[in-house]
C-alpha cells in the first residue's frame, strides 16, 4: 500500500510539475522573458513566506495517514507543493501568478478537509487513545485550509498593494495612501493566524503517536512565529501612518545616543534633532545637543519613583546626560519631552532615540551622508568618525558643530536621496532587532501598538516560562573611552528548586583595547577613575521578574553590590575598573522567581544587553525545564 502511496505522490508531482510549465498555476516567467515589474516590498514577501512555509509544515503531521490509502494525505501533498509555488511567486513579485496558485490551493486543502470530515474519519477520531492520531490529523486539515481561505489571500492582496515605490519619500513626502489600502488585509490575516495558533496549542499530544507529534510540534513552532510577523505587521501598519501624520502634524525628539560613553539603553545622550511630520511630508525644525540645549535642572523635571532614586538618584531627572542610566525608556523618553518642553515651550509627541551604528547600517543602504564641515560619512567611517575622531581632533565647541550638520546630513539621507528601498528595510530591521532603534509614544493607543516590540526598550514586565535576565553597562569615567571596550557574557542555569525556581549563574567579561598613550584630552575625558586610560563602569545585573541577585565575585574574589528593585526584578551593581589590554570577569549569582500557578516547565534564560559600539559575545547554555512539585 505504502508503494502505491508513493508512486501517487510522485505522479501527483510529475504533474504538477507538468501543470507549472504550462501555467496552469501561474509559474513566475523566465528571467529572459520576465516583464520589469514593481519592486515589492520584502517585508510583507517574507511575512507571506513565514505563513505559507507553517502551512507546508503540517504536511509532515499527517504523511502517515496518506501512507494508509487516505484522499486527505495526497491532498495535502499536492496542496504543499503548491505553497512552495506560492512563497516563490509572492518573493518575486508575481501577484497575479501567486492568485492563480492561491485558487488552486484552495481547492486541494479544501478537499483535504472534507477528506478528515466524513462520518467514517469522524468516528475513528471519537475512539479514545487511537483515535487520537485522527483528530489531530483533522485539526490540522481545517487549520491549513481555514489558512489558505482567511490568511493568506488578504497577505496576498497586501503585497500587491504595497510596494517600494510608495516608502520611497518624493520630494521629502511618504505617500500614505497604499498603507491605508493594505491595513484591513493584514489585519483580517493576523487575526486567522491568531485563531489558527490557539486551535493547534489546544491539540492534546500525549497519546500521539510520534510522527503525528512532531508535525504537530513543528507546525506549533511556526504558526508561533507566524504569529509574531503578522501581528508586527498590523501593529505597523496602524501605527506608521498615523505617525507620518495621516491624521494631523506631529513631532518627535530624536536622540543620538553616544556609545563611547556608556548608558544602559546604549550611550549617553548626545546631538539632538526634533522633526514634524504631517501627512507624510517630515522636516526639521529643531536641532541641538543635549549638554548645551537642555542643561541640566536644579531637581528633578518629572516626580521619580523612590527606587529609581535610590538606584541613580536625583541625578536620573536633572541631567540629561543620566536620564538613561536606567534601561527602561519609556522613562527615559517622558524625562527627555519634559526636559525639551521647559527649555523650549514645545511638547513633542513622541521620543525616538537610535545610535551611530544603527546610522552605520542605513548608510549601506541610501549612501552616504554629506557633512559640510568635512568629509562625507559612509558606512564604514561612521562609528570611527562619530566616536573617536571627532572627540580626539575637535574642541568642545567644534564637536557641537559637528554633530549638528552630522545629524542633519544623515537625516537629509533617510528622507531626501535615492537608495535601494529594500536594502534600507532590512537594515533598519537589523538595528532594530539590536535595540539600536527605541521608540516611546505619548498616545496611550499608540504606545500600546508599540509595547511587546524590539521599539519599546523595555525588559518583560512579566517573565512566564521564559526568565530573562538584564545587563546594562553605565559609564563612571566621565571620557569617551567605551570605544575600546569589548564585553561577553555566558549565563548559566543550574539546580532547580522545589517551587520550580531556579538557580543562575552570569559570568560578564569586559575587556579594555585602549592604548597607554596618545590618546586626546578629548578622550580620556575627566578620568573618573584616577588614571587618564582606565575605565570605570557600573555593571547592573537586573534578575528576572520576581528573582532575587544572591551575590557576586569580581575576578574569583567576593565583591560587594548596590542592590534595589526596578520594576520587579532584583538590581545588582558592581563598578569595575579597567586598565589598558585588561580583562576583569564579573560572576554574579541570582534566582529567577517561581512560575504562577498553572504556568508551564521553567525554561532556560535569555540575556538582554546594552547595545554598544561592537556586538556582545553572548552564550547561554541549554538546561532542562524547571517543574514546580506540588
């Protein structure tokens, strides 16, 4: 039976194969005959991509039902090759190929649900234990069909309507039009693959037998991810016309954060520029540094919670340079508007905050900077030019000058020259994936699309099974030298606890590339530390919510720490001092908190960093899951 099952599978792909030749199903054409279409935007191919690869994957949860002479898994096969056609049309371009395929799709996962849902299929799966496998089997019929029917036809219809032409700003204008269009569609597409994942989540796997548990396991994983693309996807595209100004002129602070002086969201504060944007048309209409256009405030501008100011007292509200000594920047957004409202009398809407690496990356997309006081800035000479040159061959005054024209050159890149639409994409995805990119929004609404993103720079308010643990890196030497800093980090889980808790071990390595000598007054700053090329660093170890920081070690000897509590984590700070081609390592032990009741196994950590001017070495090792015994 098996063989048959076989050789039909490839009869069925012989024909299909057949089928695309003759374009019975849309093939994308020949390079050589290819008519030059619209440029699409890959963002959405990708997410189409992700959610047509989840449907292929649940393919492999029901091969063992057509090897047993069953219509549903032919059906299926036939149907997964044709989603492979479908991810291959939607990246190329191809709409009107992938809306042919998409209809013949229909029709075979369709099928295959009709297939699991005659009275005979239906009784098997009523029988305990062995039928099992059958419902399973059916969930996931209807889950790719009800997918190819809700989810995909509107992603389709979406990549159509946006391309990259509409991003590309024309004369300084975004046109905002094709958003509006592709708004409701991946709306409608979000919601199905919410609906689809908690249908699959509901599958009970116990008595499965192993193949049907791994497509279903496998299938899990993607619409997971599935679901995290789509729901990114409404959240932008409800929120990025609103805030080019679909509805009314709107303005936002845009902070350059200095990475050669380090602050937990990456850098201290440094140029400053405030842009309006109103009905996609964006300008500058303010610019400055933070040290000289917002100075610093006899107490603090906005009322600090008390364990914030014990922590980073007073300071944290005064002086703009400290306002991110915490990592949680919807608190370093709201002390920026208000510091920026009581020097000017303008309340901006919103707070942007992003780094010159992340300027670096958009570079290699629109080309480069033109600065008039010097040479252009590319994307490989911003981080060396912005960092470390400018402070070792400028005076105070010059480095003000400098970093205005700086910050309006690359702003003048981003918004005003031609470039490849998608390389800037995905480059701006990078940064953002790195933190380099943080955003706070004064709309509640708003701000609400923005939280539970990379944007939102803030650590999870709550846990579940998934402990994540803080580092955050504060410069105390007053210079500019965390040019020269290197940094690892290695976290370790250990025992378990009977409340399902458990033990971490972090183990931080800062390192110190700085030469002995030569280096400008510029760089070595005020030298905080005592010598002009050591650096001091406050390292502040956030543990996972509702954990505890037990201790700490610095270099295999016992060391004291600053302890609070911000947001419900546990804080550990310890400053190291570092000379010139040293390493200090930094061991600090915690707990994470006990699952709630009802939560699933614990699972193992992960690491949250200051973004710095280098990427971090981060490893984690793999643990078992933590159970509560109760």
């Amino acid at each position: 039976m098996r063989d048959r099952v076989e050789s039909a599978g490839r009869t069925i792909g012989r024909r299909l194969r057949i089928a695309a030749a003759k374009q019975r199903f849309g093939t994308v054409p020949s390079p050589r005959g290819r008519r030059r279409r619209p440029r699409r935007l890959r963002g959405l191919r990708r997410m189409v991509a992700v959610v047509v690869v989840t449907a292929c994957l649940a393919t492999a949860a029901v091969w063992w039902i057509g090897a047993r002479g069953l219509g549903a898994g032919e059906h299926l096969r036939t149907a997964g090759l044709m989603l492979r056609q479908l991810q291959d049309q939607v990246e190329q371009g191809d709409i009107d190929a992938a809306r042919r395929t998409l209809t013949a799709l229909r029709r075979e996962t369709g099928a295959a649900r009709g297939e699991t849902g005659d009275v005979g299929f239906r009784l098997g799966a009523a029988v305990p234990v062995a039928g099992a496998d059958l419902a399973a089997v059916r969930t996931v019929a209807v889950t790719v069909d009800d997918l190819a029917r809700d989810a995909l036809p509107p992603l389709v219809e979406a990549a159509g309507v946006v391309d990259l032409d509409a991003l590309t700003p024309r004369d300084g204008r975004v046109d905002l039009a094709a958003f509006r269009r592709a708004a409701p569609g991946v709306a409608r597409a979000a919601t199905a693959v919410r609906v689809a994942r908690q249908r699959v989540d509901a599958i009970a796997d116990d008595h499965l037998m192993s193949q049907t548990r791994a497509g279903v396991t496998e299938l899990r994983a993607g619409l997971e991810r599935a679901a995290r693309i789509t729901d990114l996807a409404q959240r932008f595209s409800v929120l990025l016309p609103a805030m080019l100004g679909a509805g009314g002129p709107r303005t936002y602070l845009l902070l350059f954060q200095n990475l050669a002086e380090a602050r937990a969201t990456g850098g201290m504060p440094g140029a400053f520029l405030v842009v309006e944007a109103d009905d996609g048309a964006v300008r500058i209409i303010d610019q400055g540094t933070a040290a000289t256009g917002l100075g610093t405030f006899d107490s603090p501008v906005l009322p600090l919670d008390p364990a914030l100011r014990a922590l980073y007292t007073d300071s944290l509200g005064q002086h703009p340079a400290d306002i991110n000594l915490t990592p949680h920047f919807p608190t370093v957004a709201s002390l920026a508007r208000e510091m920026y409202r009581r020097r000017t009398g303008r309340t901006v809407d919103a707070v942007l905050a992003t780094d010159p690496v992340a300027l670096s990356y958009v570079l290699g997309a629109t080309g480069p900077a033109e600065v008039s006081s010097g040479e252009p800035l590319w994307s490989d000479n911003a981080v060396p030019t912005l960092l470390s040159e400018v402070y070792a061959t400028m005076t105070p005054a010059e480095q003000d000058r400098y970093f205005a024209v700086a910050a309006r050159g690359a702003f003048d890149a981003l918004v005003g020259q031609a470039r490849d639409m998608s390389q800037l994409v995905q480059q701006l995805a990078r940064a953002m994936g790195e933190r380099r990119v943080l955003l706070w929004n004064a709309d509640p609404a708003e701000q609400r699309l923005i939280e539970g993103t990379t944007l939102d720079g803030q650590l999870p308010t709550t846990d579940g099974t998934t402990p994540t643990v803080g580092i955050f890196l504060n410069d105390r030497t007053g210079a500019k030298l965390d040019y020269y800093l290197t940094y690892a980090a290695e976290l370790t889980a250990m025992n378990c606890r009977p409340d399902g808790s458990r033990e971490l071990n972090l183990r931080v390595t800062l390192g110190s590339t700085a030469p002995t000598k030569g280096l400008a007054p510029g760089v070595t700053g005020e030298a905080l530390a005592g010598e002009r090329y050591t650096m001091r660093t406050d390292v502040s170890v956030f543990s996972p919510t509702g954990g505890t920081v037990t201790g700490a070690r610095l270099d295999g000897a016992p060391v004291p720490l600053v302890t609070g509590i911000e947001r419900q984590r546990s804080v550990g700070i310890s400053t190291v001092d570092l000379k010139p081609g040293s390493f200090r390592t930094l061991e600090v032990t915690m707990l994470t908190g006990a699952p709630p009741a009802g939560a699933g196994p614990v699972l193992g950590p992960r690491i949250w960093t200051s973004p710095g001017v280098r990427p971090w070495n981060v490893n984690v090792q793999p643990a078992e899951p933590c159970r509560a015994r109760r």
